[in-house]
C-alpha cells in the first residue's frame, strides 16, 4: 500500500510539472549558432496588430517587435546578397497592414509578408548591411497574447556567410508543418497470448561470487547447471528464453534487470539455492518484491541506474529523481499484482507436483533482482543447501525435471491468465 499511496499522492505533482513543461515549451529556444528559432506548435491562426508592433534601429542594430494576438511558432534564417532576414510563421494573417508603415529602420530597405507555403506566413527584410540574431523571445500576455521581441546587431560580411553556411538550406524541407520524425524503438507491450512467452532466467551468482555452497558444491553452479536445463525444457514448449548468464561469470545485480529489458522479457526468474546458518530450512521458497520495500526499490534504481534503462520505451535521462519515481510507481502499480499472481501459480503448481516447499511458500524480500518496475520478477529458492536433504534432491536428475515441469506449468497458466486481462485492457 505504501508504493501506491506514494504514487498516488506524487501525481498531482507529475500534473504540476507536466504543466510546467508544456509552459516552457512555449518560450523559444535561440540556437545562435545556427540561427534558427523555434517555438511550440500551435495551430491556430494568430494575428499581427500593428498598433503594438515596430522595426526600429537599435544603435547599428535592429529591434524587431510583433504583436500577435497568441503565440506562434516561427523560424529565423538569412540569406545573402543582398543580405535578407527571413522570417517564416506558423501562422500569421498579416491582414491589412502595411510593412511601409511599419518599418522605421534604416537598416531595412526593403520589407515584405504574407502567405509562404501551407499553414505560413513569411517576413521578409532586405537588409543595408550584415546581421547577427542576438536574442530572441517570445513574451506572453495575460489575456493569451504575445509579442515577439528580435535583437541583431552588426557582423561581418564573413561570420554572415558561416551563419548561413551552418543553417543549411530552408527551403529544402519536405514538411513545414512537423519536424522529421524520430527514430525510436518499437514499445515494448505487455503479451496478449499472440506471441511465445518470453522468460529470461538468472542463475544467480557465478564467477567471483560463488554464493553459497556445501562441500565442493557451489550455488552458482548448481543454479546455472539448472537454468540450462529448465531453458530446454521451456523452449522445447514454445517459449522464448534468455539467460543472464551461460558460463560461470559475474553479472552484476543491475545488469540482470538490463538484461531482461533488452530480451523484452514478459517474466524474470532468478534461481537460488541458498544456505542457513543457524536452525532448519527446507523446500522451495518464492520470493517476489516486498510492498514495503518499493519505495526504496524505486529510489535505489533512480539513483543508480541507467535513466535510458529504467522502464521499456522511456528514456528518462534528464529528469530528476521525483519525476523518475513517480513513473516507476505508476508502472509498478500494473506490474506488481502480476508478479504476485505469477508466485501464487508458481507455487500452486510446484505444490501441485508433490514437491516439498517452505513452511511460508509464498514470501516478500527486497532482493535487487526484484526491483524492476516493468517486469514481473520472482527469486525462486529452489532448496537450501544447508539442508542434506534438499541437497540430495538437487543432485537428483529426477527431481530436478520434476521442479523444471512444474515451473513450467505455472509460467504456462499465468501466461494465458495474464494475456487474457491485458486483451480487456486494451479494448
């Protein structure tokens, strides 16, 4: 309850910020370099008002204001020979206004508007001598209305021609109205049963970390002797399978989550066969994330993992850790029951085998490999080997295809559960 209390009561400032955001997006970003400006995409048709515009000199620059009646989105170049300050909106009615009245510069010997292409407007002034853009904003108006303030000063005829070498060519543009498409990875979606189950399975432990262990016989590989056995089993039955590991290396902790993203991994397994030092336990054991450790869970991974690698699609370098919190929250709010489902049947069917399992089949924990937020994860203990017994049973050929059927058939029933409520979601 603690993670979704947390996420619930973050989202009204995930709304606060969003709002933020979408007010920034509004100001226009001056890339002085190339000389070109861009502001938000509105669609609407804004209006000059002439009363609250001028072109004026500024010492042996310029300063350019135009009224609108709304922001608009707009692009600055310049062309040579003569030397032209071009100004494309998206999109201005100029209406019955004339750029004679208007320009009062004597470093404009020419001004001209009006329709350009599709959806905008063009300004056109011809210029007595080089300019540089030195700052461009767009300030809004309560009432919604805006005016865009441009500054130039003088350069030489030589900075001029790299300013227009570096914008490239403007009227080479497919599309005025959007920019280039993104290229970005297809999204990650949740199975619907349309597609084999991805498992990826995490033999724990391995290379300079041998885990536990009991005579010469060390967790890791015993567990990794048992992932490649169960990852036959599993694709022979139509699954698709990774491991985190094939050989007797370390992986860390963080890089088995990364792991499973990269796989798309609809399940995360991680195997374990772990010891006690003091009293008795036996029997297999499932672990999944623990309620009350999932704020931290979330915290730990904003602090320390990859902002690219943190939820499937969503690139979160750049934000903060609230911002990075709170859609970890959100996507665990979906991702957890799931995972808890997936222990239940799990352990229904180990049970279900006749194989012995922990007093307490059923447990939380806040092991690392658990915390991804987009993935149901689970640690299975498969036996102690503290335990001669579970010892016994884990060399045990027999027994060990008798645990690997039956996990198996658990990750076979979540599978068309799951699939079946993800198809209600959808529609």
């Amino acid at each position: 309850m603690k993670a979704t209390s947390r996420a619930r009561a973050l989202v009204g400032n995930v709304k606060v910020i969003l709002c933020v955001l979408i007010i920034a997006i509004a100001v226009v970003t001056v890339q002085t370099r190339s000389s070109v400006v861009y502001a938000q995409d509105l669609s609407a048709l804004a209006r000059l008002d002439p009363q609250g515009s001028s072109i004026k000199d500024k010492g042996m620059g310029l300063a350019l204001d135009l009224a609108l009646n709304q922001p608009v989105p707009y692009r600055i170049h310049f062309l040579d020979g003569p030397p032209r300050l071009i100004i494309d909106f998206r999109e201005v009615d100029f209406g019955g206004a004339s750029p004679v009245a208007l320009d009062k510069a004597a470093r404009v010997q020419d001004l001209s508007w009006g329709p350009f292409l599709a959806g905008w407007s063009r300004l056109v002034a011809v210029l007595d001598t080089p300019l540089a853009l030195t700052s461009a904003d767009e300030v809004r108006a309560a009432d919604g209305s805006a005016v865009v303030r441009l500054r130039f000063t003088p350069t030489t005829a030589a900075a001029f021609s790299d300013a227009i070498a570096t914008q490239g060519d403007p009227t080479a543009m497919a599309d005025w109205s959007l920019p280039a498409p993104a290229v970005v990875d297809a999204p990650i979606r949740r199975q619907t049963g349309d597609r084999p189950l991805r498992v990826v399975l995490d033999p724990g432990h391995g290379g300079i970390d041998p885990g536990a262990d009991a005579g010469k016989l060390t967790e890791a590989g015993l567990m990794l002797s048992f992932a490649l056995e169960l990852s036959d089993l599993l694709t022979r039955a139509g699954l698709q399978v990774e491991l985190t590991r094939r050989t007797d290396v370390f992986v860390p902790l963080e890089t088995r989550i990364s792991v499973a993203r990269a796989a798309g991994a609809d399940v995360f397994l991680s195997l374990h066969a772990d010891a006690v030092a003091e009293g008795e336990a036996t029997g297999a054991t499932i672990y999944r994330l623990d309620e009350s450790a999932s704020d931290t869970a979330t915290q730990k991974l904003a602090e320390r993992h990859d902002r690219a690698d943190l939820l499937a699609g969503i690139d979160l370098s750049g934000h903060d850790d609230e911002v990075a919190g709170v859609l970890m929250d959100l996507a665990r709010l979906e991702t957890q029951p799931r995972a808890d489902r997936l222990a239940e049947k799990l352990a229904a069917s180990i049970k279900g085998a006749g194989l012995k399992m922990h007093r307490r089949p059923v447990q939380g924990a806040a092991f690392s490999v658990l915390k991804s937020a987009d993935i149901p994860s689970l640690l299975l203990e498969t036996g102690f080997l503290s335990s001669e017994a579970d010892r016994a049973l884990l060399l045990d050929p027999a027994w060990r295809a008798q645990l690997q059927n039956a996990i198996l058939i658990g990750l076979q029933g979540w599978a068309i559960d799951d699939a079946a409520e993800a198809r209600l979601i959808r529609q």
